[in-house]
C-alpha cells in the first residue's frame, strides 16, 4: 500500500486510532516510563496550528493495511505568529518497533523532505531522545546535532508541598502575583510581550521568539493561546506584576493535554532583566504548582527542559523537586542535502 500524504483534516477515526498506536507500540519499547497517548482530541491536536502554518501527515501502510510509520511536517510562516524561522520545518516520525529495519523511516523521510521542498523549506530540524534508536537514524542520514537540552522530570508524588506552598508565598515588596488559566486578560497582553521577547536574551533558554515587542507582539499571544486550546491543550500561566504600574514583569508557562493528560509540560519561564534579583522565577513556578494541584489533580509529573549551560535554571528547577533523567538532541539538515543523500541510498 503507497505512502499518502495527507492534510489534517483528512484523516478518519481509524487513522487516528491507528496513529495513536504505533506512537504507543514505540513509546513503550524506547521508553516504557513515558506516559500513553490517547485518542482524545488527537485529531484536534494534528489540526491545530498557528495563522500562515502548515501542517502535512504522512502514513505508511504495510500491504495487509496496517500502520507501520507514520510522520509529521510543520512549515512555519516565520511571521510574527511566533513560531520558528521562516523556511524551517520541524518533523516528527514514529515508527512501529516490529517495523524497524525494513526502510519505513526512510521512505517517510523522503516524502517529508521532498513535501518541505516542493513548498519552499529550506532546513529541516527534529528532537530526538538521546536514549532512542532513533539518534542512530538520524546520524545515519546525515542531520547534524545543534543542541543538547537537559529534561527534568518533578514528579508528583514526591513533591515537598510544605516546602513549595512556602516557596510561592516568598514575594519580594513591590510584586503581586496573578494566576490565569487558558489566556490572559487584555490588560496584561502588551507588557506579557514585552517579557516574552527578554526571551532571545535568557541564557539557557530554547525557545524562538520574533523581533516583536508589546502591542506589535500580543495579537500572536492570543493566537497563540487560541491554538493551544484548540489542539486540546489547557494552559496555566502565573505572572509576576509590578505595583503600581501593573505591569507583567514575569512570567511562567505549563500546559496539560488532553493526549496525555497525567504529564504537564513546562513551557517559558522569564523575568524582564531589571527585575532578576527579587527571586521572581521561584515564586512564580512555585506558585503555578499549587494551582495546578487543584486544577489538575490527574497529574502524575512535569517535564521541563534547559540548555547545558543554563545553571541559574537548574537550580531552580532543583530547589522545587526536579530531577534530571534524559538529554533530548536537536537535529538539523539542509533540505537539499537530506535529498541527495536520500537518493544515493536507493
């Protein structure tokens, strides 16, 4: 049965389920700690994406109909959506441990590059698991490794809440606190971008973020959080705000899926730089944690993840309870390059 390549919208509730399956079969062999995904929402999760993105699925059915791979590409517009640089894709590809060894990460490969070309992709880059088998393919077809990022894992049944309920209570004078759940009200958007664009001079930290700033920058944070929620996503955001201004002057990030709703994952966390030395980052993370034990009850643990060489991060994260427990690799390629050294393979 041919590799297709389909949109989004496309594919049916066996595909779906198919889809969810084989990232099981192969979460189970390569990392049988990870939690299960599910079928909740999965086809909202595949769907959603940011205004001038694209996404593309693509399936390999063995000659019995049954999945044996399957992949993902996401071309960012590089606009002000806050996604990745323009001409960039970033792929993901799962492949049905049985599968393995009989060229099914190849030929979805090939039809993810040549898809990236076909519109215009430049690069192409993905995370992998440094514990995987997958670090060996993508060495073997030629991607170059950009960054190493450091996962740590808190893990809720054995969190010190004493120590966190009194870590989040440890406000400097001049500071409130402010919990919201799924966005921000209007009136904190501007000064949320202007935090968020600090960003790019954060050390350690691994996110993209645009030459944006302020009101330019907020329509692409509330898109941002629409596309969140539409993929199935809750967001839980606390935010530092200066009196008497009330401006946000820090911010922390974590989001629970629907797929897998027993994981939270942490995304930025960021103190404007002329106010880094009141303990703000503590606070703030400590205090998303208590309301996530009430908003969140079905929670098992938290990833999070730094740079090597971020150390003010990681004591952070280790004064509130996360451990260390796998490196993720960033790889990169040139579109054209995978191309041609996909076709000396044949």
């Amino acid at each position: 049965m041919p590799l297709k390549r389909l949109a989004p919208g496309e594919m049916t509730d066996d595909d779906l389920r198919d889809w969810c399956s084989v990232l099981n079969d192969m979460t189970a062999a390569d990392m049988p700690a990870e939690p299960r995904w599910r079928t909740d929402r999965l086809g909202d999760y595949l769907t959603g994406i940011l205004p001038g993105d694209r996404r593309f699925l693509f399936l390999d059915r063995d000659a019995d109909g049954d999945l044996v791979g399957h992949a993902s590409l996401v071309l960012f517009s590089g606009d002000q959506s806050g996604g990745e640089q323009a001409g960039t894709g970033v792929v993901e590809m799962s492949t049905r441990p049985s599968a393995r060894g009989k060229g099914v990460g190849s030929r979805l490969l090939r039809a993810v590059a040549e898809c990236a070309k076909e519109h215009g992709c430049k690069t192409l880059s993905v995370e992998v698991i440094a514990t995987t088998p997958a670090v060996g393919f993508y060495d073997r077809h030629g991607f170059a490794r950009t960054e190493v990022e450091q996962r740590h894992l808190l893990r809720w049944a054995e969190i010190d809440w004493e120590k966190i309920e009194h870590a989040a209570g440890r406000l400097a004078a001049g500071y409130r606190l402010e919990y919201h759940a799924g966005g921000l009200p209007d009136r904190l958007m501007d000064s949320y971008a202007d935090v968020k664009a600090n960003l790019r001079s954060s050390p350690g930290n691994v996110a993209f973020v645009p030459e944006w700033r302020g009101s330019a920058y907020a329509p692409a944070l509330r898109d941002s959080f629409a596309t969140l929620a539409r993929r199935g996503m809750r967001s839980h955001i606390a935010v530092a705000v200066s009196e008497p201004y009330g401006n946000v002057v820090g911010l922390t990030e974590l989001v629970v899926s629907a797929q897998r709703p027993t994981r939270a994952d942490q995304y930025d966390t960021v103190v404007a730089p002329e106010h880094r030395s009141y303990g703000l980052a503590m606070t703030m993370k400590a205090r998303l944690l208590t309301e996530l034990r009430r908003a969140e009850p079905q929670l098992v643990d938290v990833q999070t993840w730094t740079l090597e060489a971020a150390d003010d991060v990681r004591w952070i994260n280790a004064e509130l309870g996360f451990v260390h427990d796998v490196d993720w690799y960033d790889y990169e390629t040139d579109v054209d390059e995978l191309l041609a050294r996909l076709a000396d393979r044949r």
